[in-house]
C-alpha cells in the first residue's frame, strides 16, 4: 500500500505555489500561503526604509558637533525608525510567518477567515505607505515612536503627527483583525487528533500572541484616536491645562509593554521548533515552555508603569511595577533553560537556522539582564533616557525579534520557495551581521553609563564619546553590508539554487509533510497526530502504511 508521505496526485495538479503568477493573482490571492509571502516582502520593503534611516542617524552621531542632518529632520529619522522597525517590520514579519505556517501545522488548508487574512496584510501595508507619505507632506512624525504628550499637542503642529496616528492606526485595525484570525484558526480547525497539548510550541505561541495583541492594540488605537481628537477637533485629552499628558503615557505603555512580547513570543515559538530539531530531541519541558508563555501573557498587562518610573508616581506605584517587572523575567528565563536542556546531551547540527538560535541565547540574555536592571528603580533613574536604554532595547528586538526571524527564514525558506539557501553566503551574513551588531549596540551601554543622553542629534566632544560613536557606526554598516549579502543569497537561491526536498531537516511538525513549495491545497489527509512531533512519529513508527 502506498506510503502517506507520497500521496497520489489528483487527475488535474493542482497549481504549485512556484509557479509563475500574474501581479493581479498575487494581488487578489486570499491564499494564506501568499499571503504570508507577501507579509514578509512588506517587512523586508520596510525593513530596507527603516536601516537606512538609521545608517544617516549613525552617519549623523558619528563625530562629535556633525551637521550631517538638521536637528528637525534628525527627529523626523529618529522617529520614523523606530516607528517603522517595530509596527512594520517586526510585526508583518513575525504575523506573516504565523499566517503561512499554523494552518500547515495545524493540518488545515487555509485560515479561518482568509479574505479578512488578506485584508489584515493590505491595512499593514497601506498603514505604512501613508505615514511615508508624510515626507511629502511638509515633514514626517517628530515626536520620537512613542509620541509622547504634550510635544504632540503644544510644539509639534505640523501634519507628519497625523499620519503617525492615521498609519498606525490602519495597521492597528489590521493586526487585531490578524489576532482573532489566528484565535479562530487554531481553536477550532486543528485537524481531530491534535490536541491543545500536541500542538507544535510555534502555534501555541501564536495562539498567546493573538490574545496579546487582542487586549493591547485597543489601547493603542483609542489612544490614537484621542490624540486626533486632539489635534483636529481640539477635545484637549492630553493638554495640560484640560486634561493629562500623562494619560497618553499610560494608554501607549498598556499597549507598549504587552507588544515587547507580542514581538518575541512568536521568535520563541521558531526558537522551540529549530533547538529539537537541530539537536536531534523532543523539547526539554514542552509543558514549562507553553506555561511560561502563558504566564508571560497574563504578567504583561501589569508592568508598563516600569517605563514611567521616572514620571514621579510615587514610591508605592513604582514599587509594584517594580516587583511586577522583575516577575515576568521568571517564566522568560523558564525558556532559556528550557532551550539550553533541549541541547544538552543532544547531537547538535550547526547549520544556519540553529546558529541564529544558538547567538539568540547570547545576545537576548545580555538584553534581558539590563531589562532586570530597569525593573529596580533606582538603577532605572539613574540611566533612564540614557543610551542603555537605546542598547537595551536593540538586544531585545534584534537579538530576540529579528534574530528569530532570520533563524525562521532560514528554516523555512525551502519550505516556501522550494529551493535551500546557500550554506557559505548565509553564515558570512551570520558573522558580519553578529558582530556588527554587537559593535553597534554593545558600546553603548558604555555610552549610556557615562552619560550621554539619548534622542540627541549630536554631543560636545566628551571624553571617550567620539571613539564610541565611530565604533558604533561602523557596526552598524557592517550590518548593512551583511543584509546586503542575505538579498543576494535570497536572489541567487531562487533563481539557480539547490532544489529543496520535502523535508531537508529531518523535521517534527506537520508542515514539512507537505511538498515544498505547497500546492495550493495544503492537504489531501494527514498522518496521525500522536504527540507533538507528528511527522517525527510518522517517519519513525511501523504503522501500517494505510493508517488514518
């Protein structure tokens, strides 16, 4: 009888996904597997937008007393930035990830409610071309990413404040429409024999980022909404004299704090599906690793007062934070161990997606150890708006978020493409892109330490702050070189590169059943779901070839 790993194709194949399709199919595809695809193009498209306004910031901070950029249009690139790297690079990325992968891992054929799926990817990207659009509107947002009040009610008059809350506030629409997308899809279309606790740990953590983003993006969006309020129709929310600007603070960190780890929680899903595979064992605690991403959740609404220690709440408001704040590192370092037991004693394989997982250790321990430091009060006065919290806040979002994209991309891209990436070129993009990384950032809790300020578009010649500056705007075009070289692999891999058999890793999860790149129907019928490595049981078992 025929083996379930090579179903029989139907009289008519269906279309593989690389074949070669029109923009208008691409652009009217509710297919999740396009619309993953075109999740991560976005993310790259705003991901080349957002690293070169940060080379001109760092061309800008490189020497002391520079006039590279203007004080105004050093703000508008400040704030374009971050905006940018956090809403439309991270979040598109990680989000369309999930789209392409849960309902393949799930064993379903397509999400939930897949027209609101595509809807989700072009309010994203239309919520990201309109705050562009501001440049060509007399000036872009000026009031750094957070947009703190009052400087966006009293100083900042132009229109650039107004396309922050209209951009954003279009993607914001779009990412809750994403998250009760993925609540629905892997609640109710999990195929019968997989249970909540035989999930694969990426699902399960998209699962927990799609409640996240369901109960923080409705504070951003009201915040924002009262902030155009504000500025349109003058209901002074925020205004000093009528209302607080300290509300916006607390509106945007009820949101802020909760979207650190709706960006690292879906990295931790790829991270506990690349370790087991590359090191060749089960998950070390699959139940520890779910509930700490549980506890993780539930502790996130109840810390955002730590970034306003410095707002002088008061020593019993800040002590609660505070203690709030160093609890949530418990279940986030529960993981870390969790990873390090998955290697130990394993047969660990080096290639490219577990490098990235292995460097994620390092430089997302460094991040959460100074995150320790701002959750004690007292540390927290005396560095906050320093460049430690500039460094912090890279080895987070990079050493956690983006690391897990890259170990993600280089994991799945036969998957997607059907073709491997190129070995050599991917770990000189590894090496260049790590060290110019920690060159970058690193310095700069030296930096911060001696007291250079941060959201300064240049510095009086102080002792060591020039040569720490050069140093950290050197990093950060090896960084540039270093993705430069990821385009080019990625290009060269699609075009002539090696051909990707179905399931080049020896993998776990259902995903990797299917051919690669997928036809457009996910699947005919699955293997049986016994545990949470369904494939791995799959390959391993002596079932009968004609089990159901």
């Amino acid at each position: 009888m025929e083996s379930l790993l090579h179903v029989p194709e139907p009289a008519e194949p269906l279309p593989s996904a690389t074949t070669r399709r029109g923009l208008l199919e691409w652009i009217s595809s509710v297919d999740h597997k396009q619309v993953g695809i075109m999740y991560q193009w976005v993310a790259l498209l705003f991901f080349l937008a957002g690293g070169a306004l940060a080379l001109m910031m760092r061309v800008q901070l490189s020497v002391a007393n520079n006039r590279f950029l203007s004080p105004e249009v050093y703000n508008q690139f400040f704030t374009m930035h971050g905006t940018v790297m956090i809403f439309f690079v991270l979040m598109p990325a990680l989000i369309g990830a999930g789209v392409y992968l849960v309902p393949l891992m799930i064993g379903a054929n397509e999400m939930a409610y897949p027209r609101l799926n595509a809807l989700s990817m072009w309010l994203t990207l239309f919520g990201g071309l309109l705050l562009f659009f501001s440049f060509l509107t007399g000036g872009a947002p000026d009031a750094g990413w957070f947009n703190y009040a009052p400087l966006t009610e009293e100083v900042y008059t132009g229109s650039g404040i107004n396309y922050y809350c209209m951009g954003l506030l279009i993607a914001g629409i779009g990412s809750v429409a994403a998250g009760l997308n993925f609540v629905v899809t892997i609640l109710k279309m999990r195929v019968p024999d997989m249970s909540l606790k035989r999930m694969p740990l990426f699902v399960w953590m998209m699962l927990i980022t799609a409640f996240l983003i369901l109960g923080a993006l409705p504070s951003l969006n009201a915040a924002l909404s009262m902030l155009l309020l504000d500025r349109l129709l003058h209901a002074m929310f925020f205004v000093n004299t009528h209302g607080s600007p300290l509300l916006w603070q607390h509106l945007f960190w009820l949101f802020g704090h909760p979207e650190v780890y709706i960006l690292i929680l879906p990295a931790f899903g790829i991270f506990s599906e690349v370790f087991p595979v590359f090191s060749r064992k089960p998950i070390f605690g699959y139940s520890f690793v779910v509930a700490s991403g549980i506890a993780i959740a539930l502790l996130a609404y109840g810390v955002w007062m730590h970034h306003m220690f410095a707002a002088g709440l008061g020593n019993t408001v800040n002590a609660f934070f505070s203690a709030s704040s160093l609890l949530i590192g418990v279940p986030t370092g529960v993981k870390i161990f969790n990873w390090l037991g998955t290697m130990y004693g394993g047969s660990i394989r080096l290639r490219m997606p577990m490098l990235f997982a292995v460097a994620f250790l390092i430089e997302f321990t460094i991040g959460g150890l100074t995150g320790i430091m701002f959750a004690i009060v007292p540390i927290d006065w005396q560095v906050t708006d320093s460049y430690v919290v500039v460094a912090h806040l890279h080895y987070v979002f990079v050493g956690g978020s983006l690391f897990g994209v890259f170990a993600g991309l280089f994991y799945w891209f036969p998957k997607m493409s059907g073709k491997m990436l190129d070995e050599k070129l991917g770990r000189v993009f590894f090496w260049l892109f790590v060290i110019g990384f920690n060159l970058t950032f690193l310095i700069q809790h030296w930096l911060g330490m001696i007291g250079m300020p941060r959201r300064v578009y240049t510095y009086l010649d102080f002792p060591h702050y020039t040569l720490f500056n050069m140093i950290s705007t050197v990093g950060a075009f090896l960084m540039a070189a270093s993705v430069f070289v990821l385009l080019w692999n990625i290009f060269k891999s699609i075009r002539s590169g090696e051909v990707a058999p179905p399931d080049p890793w020896d993998a776990n999860t259902l995903e990797w059943y299917t051919d690669s790149p997928p036809s457009l129907k996910n699947f005919e019928r699955v293997p049986p779901v016994t545990s949470d490595r369904p494939l791995y049981d799959f390959k391993h078992s002596h079932q009968p070839d004609d089990a159901t």
